[in-house]
C-alpha cells in the first residue's frame, strides 16, 4: 500500500458532489432552493434534453454583490448559517432551504456553470458574472443581466463521464425534473413558476392566492374534487407543558378520499416547514391512518404541509435534504395521523349515508310545489281547475310521449305484484323506469332505488378492469372496420409511445398518418362505444396530467375516460333489458356502491322513509 496523502481539494469536491448531484433533477432542485432563499417571486426554469445539455435557472431575488460571487460558489461557503449558534446548540435550526454551502461548488465541479447577479436599487451597480468549468474558476467579470441571479448549467457531468453512464433517458430526467418543479410549487402556492423543456412551455404556474388554487392547477381538478381538507394544530411535546408560548405545530393540506386510490405513491406530497421532504414518518403514518379504508397494495392522494419551529427538526441528516428528524417524533406522528383520521371521519359522511338524508330532506313537503301543480298567480286553485289539468298530467304517461327525448322511459311493464315478488332477492330492484335519461329508478322489496347510470357503469368498467388486469385478460373485440381519428399536433405520437399499455388495457392502435392513429380494437367489456372522442380523451390527458404514469397505475382515469364514451354514459337512452342487467352487474360487483370519485352510485328510499314523506307515519 502507498503512503497516506491528502486529497486535493479539486478532488474533495467532486467526491463530495455526487453526494448532492446525482442527476439533473438535484441541480434544479439545489438552483430553485437557493432562488427561494433569496427571496424570489418568479423563478424561470429551462431544460434541454433532460438538463443534460442544459439547465437555466432564473430568479428576481435578492442578487449578490460582485465580491460575494467567488464565495458563492466555493466549497462551504454559505450567508444562511449563524456559525456561533450552529456551533452551540449543535442542531442546525435552520430558517433557510440550504446552508452547507457547498451546491455550486459542487455543481461547478462536474458542469459548466455560469453565474450572473445583480443587486435590487438604482443605486446598485449592474450585473457581474463568474463561471466555474469543471472546478476551475474564471474570474469575476461585468455582464448584462437584471436584478436577481441567472445560473446555467451545461455539459452536466463532463468532468465526471462516468456518472453520465447512470442517467436514465432524457424522458426519464425531464420527469424527475418537473417532479422537483412541482413540489416546490406545491410548497409555496404564492410562487411564480415557469418551466421550459427544449424552449417549449411544460409548466406555467401564476401566484395563487391559496393552496387548494394551486393544487388545482398542479394536481389537477381531480385531486382537488377527491380530497378533502386537513388541518390541526397542535403544541410540541407534553414535557414543555409549563412552558407559556409552547411552540407550535401546524398541518395543512388535503387528504385524498379513499375511493381516489392508486398503485404507486405518485400522489404523496409531504413537506416539513416548505421543504419537500420523503420521510418514512410521513409513510408510516398514512399507512397507519388509512388503515381502515384502503383497500390493500393501493396509495392514497395526499399532500401534507407540516410547520413547526425550526430548532425541532434537524434537517441535517442528508446530503439532499431529503430526510429530516424530529425532536418529538411520536407527537409529529401522532398529529398526522389525527389530522388525516379526522379529515377522513368527515368525508366518510360526505360519501355515504348523508345524501340519502339529504334527498329526504330535499323532499319534504314545504319546498315548491312541482311546476304541474302550480297554477296562475292569483287564481286560487279550484276543484275545476285541478280535474282540467288531470288529464293534461296524465297524458304523460302515455307510451308515445316516453320515445320523446327529456322524458321518462319505462322498462318492460312488469306487473306490480309481480315485481314485487321478484324484487324480494334483487337487493337493487327491478328497474321501473328511466329519468332525465340518466337515472334509474327500481322498484325494491321495501322501498325504491335510485342509480346514477353514469358513475355505477364507471364503477363496474373499473372493478371488471381491475379484476381483467389481474387475470392479465383484458378481452378485446376487433372493430368491424378499423377507425381513423384525427389528432392535434404531437398527440398521434403521445398515443403510439403508449400503445403496447394502451393494447393491454383493450385498445389497439397503429399509426396512420401524420397526426392520424387507426384504431382496431376496443375493450370487449365497454361494447359499442365513440372510439374518436375517447381516443382524444386519452391523447389530452397524457398530455396534461399522466406525464410519465404507466395508465395502468392511473387505472380509475382512464377508465372513467373509457366509460364516458361508453354506451351508458349519463344522458343516455337505455332499455328495459339494460336497466336491469345494469342493477344485477352493480349487484355482483363489489364496491358497487360507489363510484371511483367517492360518491355514491345510488340511494335507497325504504317504503317506510316515502310513508313519513307523506305523513303517513
Ligand atoms: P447554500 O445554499 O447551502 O448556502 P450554495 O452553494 O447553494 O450553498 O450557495 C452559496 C451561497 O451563494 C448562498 O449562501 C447564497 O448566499 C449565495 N447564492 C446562491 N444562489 C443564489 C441566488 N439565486 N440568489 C442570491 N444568492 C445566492
Ligand atoms: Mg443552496
């Protein structure tokens, strides 16, 4: 063995940078902690090719002064950390999103950087700039620039090909990189927020005014319609009781409903005083909290926000920042899982037994009366003139009035005693007619039955899809002829770089032309159903939302997607036949009862709850 030497200091950084830059992802997250350090409002993010060729990040912060840039990007070097304080409480209670200081050095290390900076006033003087290659540093020189910093990124990992060896696919890199986006502006709703990919717009985020505006525009509507609200406050530790101003703990965010479940933790957003964190605490409990309502193997959609003060948390543990510790871990613990048992106590109301009472309530005698039974102001209503408008009522029911479109239709005239008999083993009735076509109403032993047809046949697609994807069988059926559809721009290709999973959830397609696809074959379970509109359906939402998430782990979309197109879709005449083989597949299914949004897919009025309708009890 040779003789023990120092390292240098070039290579200490480099061993030290791959500790904080392991792909282009840690750049952007490292650039965008820094921006928000400095106070910035809007921050401006370009990619090329996955940040591999190049990452820009801009910020209107606060700048620097031309003699703090060398500092700035030497190793351990930071304006963040109080070192007399650091040094005597040992625990780094931290109000920033960095403080050791050695980012830019590090990225600096294994790129090409290039900082420019300027300070905010008239008074200040203009831009200056420093580069760093691979370690070696250029000296400060003036440049153009506005007040605020511009760091760019090129050539990331030259100085180090081998670390090139382990990056996935741009594809890969350009996800992990809105992935960082998103959680910083999951984190603060307040911030601008621009990403660019290959000088193409991805993600343009304006100030909200709150956090569930910015989910909406982050998550999507979806997330927003299937959570419900988290929030609690609690002091730390008992111990500290005789304290007066006990510090205090707050959670915010929203917690999925339990029906808006899915295969990966994709949907998991936690933060711990604004930093986006992965901590096995908050893992633990969600599990622990929605123990009770998920089904097994599947993730609920959670976005957490946890403020306590910083001299309670060590986020020193990780060279990412990713993991932090608490001080009083059990409470942490314990406030989370209360915050989301609560949230989700509420919602389980909100989902069930609530809308039949609402429905009742909504009944009662006291609202206005039907419009049939109004009659012209001031005319009191006479004997006469009620017997007049008798037969006008009636006619209704005549069979030529229930083809006409808006009217109710009814299903093959079971005669009543009979139905009933029939009804006695038929936990959901026999269908008795259709409403406003997009509801059943059935005739039960004891009572009658409401279905939505839309959201029970969405929920049938998706717990037969479920139980097909299981059986790795889902059963296509082969279009007599094959369907040409049109596409906007880029959307033929979004839709081919997913057909092998398109084709395994039921759908067959080939490119066409251009912005053309042909479709072949279709899911055997939908039937007939509109292939165009469905197919346009699927190109937009992987387009918006699903960047990157296997269909199959988005399973309740997608079908919900496919069921829209369906034959049975809301507002869609159905027949005798189809009503009831509709209620015997809801029978057969499990979780029937709700659909794949939480709500429920019918409501039940026993005979006993109509009687006291009507006074009769
Ligand atoms: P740290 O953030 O841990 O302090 P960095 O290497 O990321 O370490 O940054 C070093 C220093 O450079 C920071 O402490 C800060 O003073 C300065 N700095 C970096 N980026 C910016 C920026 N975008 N705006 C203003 N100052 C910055
Ligand atoms: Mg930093």
């Amino acid at each position: 063995m040779s003789a023990i030497r120092p390292l240098s200091d070039e290579l200490i950084t480099r061993i030290a940078a791959g500790e904080v830059v392991e792909r282009p992802a840690h750049v952007v997250k490292e650039l965008l902690e820094n921006a928000l350090d400095a106070g910035a409002s809007h921050i401006e993010i370009r990619i090329q090719r996955g940040g591999i060729e190049r990452i820009s990040v801009s910020d209107n912060g606060s700048g620097m002064a031309k003699e703090d840039l060398r500092l700035a990007v030497s190793r351990h070097a930071t304006s963040k950390l109080d070192e007399a304080q650091a040094l005597a409480q040992g625990v780094f209670a931290v109000q920033t999103l960095g403080f050791r200081g050695e980012a830019l050095a590090a990225i600096g290390s294994v790129a090409k950087m290039q900082l420019i900076s300027r300070l905010h006033g008239k008074a200040a003087p203009g831009a200056h700039g420093i580069a760093v290659t691979g370690g070696k540093l250029v000296p400060v020189r003036a440049a153009a620039g506005a007040p605020g910093t511009q760091v760019v990124v090129e050539d990331l990992f030259f100085a180090t090909p081998a670390r090139l060896k382990f990056l996935k696919s741009e594809r890969a890199e350009t996800l992990a990189i809105a992935d960082v986006v998103r959680r910083v502006a999951l984190a603060h709703p307040g911030l601008s927020l621009m990403l660019l990919e290959d000088g193409k717009k991805r993600l343009h985020l304006p100030p909200h005014a709150n956090l569930a505006a910015r989910l909406g525009a982050v998550l999507g509507r979806r997330f927003l319609d299937n959570s419900v609200a988290v929030e609690l406050n609690a002091e730390t530790g008992a111990d500290e009781g005789a304290q007066k101003n006990a510090p205090r703990l707050r959670l915010v965010g929203y917690a999925g409903l339990p029906t808006f479940h899915h295969a990966n933790t994709y949907w998991q957003y936690f933060f711990v005083n604004a930093r986006p964190v992965r901590d096995r605490l908050f893992y633990g409990a969600l599990r622990a909290a929605y123990h009770d309502y998920l089904v097994a193997g599947r993730h609920a959609a959670v976005m957490l926000s946890l403020s306590l003060p910083p001299q309670e948390v060590d986020v020193n543990v990780h060279p990412t920042k990713a993991e932090v510790r608490f001080r009083s871990a059990a409470r942490v613990r314990s406030l989370v899982i209360g915050g989301l048992r609560q949230a989700l106590h509420a919602a389980g109301h909100r989902a069930t037994d609530r809308n039949a009472h609402r429905a009742l309530a909504a009944m009662r005698p006291g609202h206005a009366p039907p419009a049939a039974m109004q009659f012209a102001e001031g005319a009191p209503a006479s004997v006469q003139e009620l017997c007049e408008a008798q037969p006008r009522f009636g006619a209704a029911h005549s069979d030529a009035d229930f083809e006409q479109p808006g009217r109710a239709s009814l299903a093959a005239p079971t005669p009543d005693s009979k139905a009933q008999s029939v009804a006695r083993d038929l936990p959901l009735g026999l269908a008795r007619a259709q409403l406003h076509d997009t509801y059943i109403v059935a005739q039960t032993a004891d009572g009658l039955v409401i279905v939505d047809q839309h959201a029970a046949h969405e929920r049938l697609v998706y717990e037969q899809m479920k139980a097909a994807l299981a059986r790795k069988a889902v059963a296509r059926q082969m279009l007599l002829v094959p369907e040409v559809v049109e596409l906007a721009g880029g959307e033929a290709d979004l839709l081919l770089e997913r057909a092998e999973e398109l084709a395994a959830l039921g759908l067959v397609i080939e490119p066409f032309s251009g912005d053309a696809v042909l479709v072949r074959e279709t899911p055997a379970m939908l039937g007939e159903m509109d292939v165009a509109a469905c197919l346009r359906d699927v190109a937009a939402e992987l387009a918006s939302s699903g960047q990157g998430l296997a269909l199959k782990e988005n399973l309740d979309s997608w079908c919900g997607t496919l069921a829209c197109h369906s034959s049975i879709r809301a507002g869609k005449r159905l027949s005798g036949e189809q009503m009831d083989a509709l209620l015997r597949q809801m029978e057969r299914t499990p979780h029937a009862g709700q659909c794949n949004h939480g709500r429920p897919t019918y409501v039940e009025m026993k005979l006993a709850d109509i009687e006291r309708l009507f006074g009769r009890r």
